[in-house]
C-alpha cells in the first residue's frame, strides 16, 4: 500500500502562486509515475502534470509554461510549482502515484480569484 498526502492549497488571487506539496509514505518502491490531477466543480478529474521517476514529466496544455512538476525520491516527494493562476484553476488537486496500481491522496483545494 502507498499512502499519498497533499498540502499547500489556499487561497490566492489572479496571477498569484501556489506550492503543492505530496508526501508519498509506504511501498513506494513500487511507484514509477507520479503526478497531480485536479476536479473543477461539475467537471470530471483531469491531468495536470505527472513524473517519472527519472524525471520525464508531462504537462496539460492548459498549464505549460505556468506550472512546473518536481520530485525527490529520495524524500518521496513530489511538487507542483503554480505561477500565473488564474480562476479557471479553481479546482480540488490530488496527487496520484502508479505502480501496479493507481494510488490517490484526498485532495487539496485551490481556490484562484479574480
């Protein structure tokens, strides 16, 4: 089992920033690719941004260039750096871990007001 917990969410103004932070805990030798996925209300879960462990990431389109993707495996973490928000990423942000299987935290809020 893999346990996964986020923090870093808040509130923050158009144009602001924001560090996520995930805390990956258990059979992580298991994990290969983790990343972060985010739920809008109303809306189903989508990708934001998700890392190998040797580093190869992979960004939505809608947060190239805005947001940035980190691990340390050796602290079993990982990070999303969000620059330039804006209130279309309002949205509830999870941190995911794959391995065998698909493991999920419980979410951290991010609220972007305009």
């Amino acid at each position: 089992q893999v346990q996964l917990v986020e923090s870093g969410g808040g509130l923050v103004q158009a144009g602001g920033s924001l560090r996520l932070s995930c805390a990956a805990s258990g059979s992580i030798f298991s994990i290969n690719v983790m990343g972060w996925y985010r739920q809008a209300p109303g809306k189903q879960r989508e990708l934001v941004a998700t890392i190998t462990s040797i580093g190869s990431t992979n960004y939505a389109d809608s947060v190239k260039g805005r947001f940035t993707i980190s691990r340390d495996n050796a602290k079993k973490t990982v990070w999303l750096q969000m620059n330039s928000l804006k209130p279309e990423d309002t949205a509830v942000y999870y941190c995911n871990a794959k391995g065998g299987r698909s493991y999920w935290g419980k979410g951290t809020l991010v609220t972007v007001s305009s």
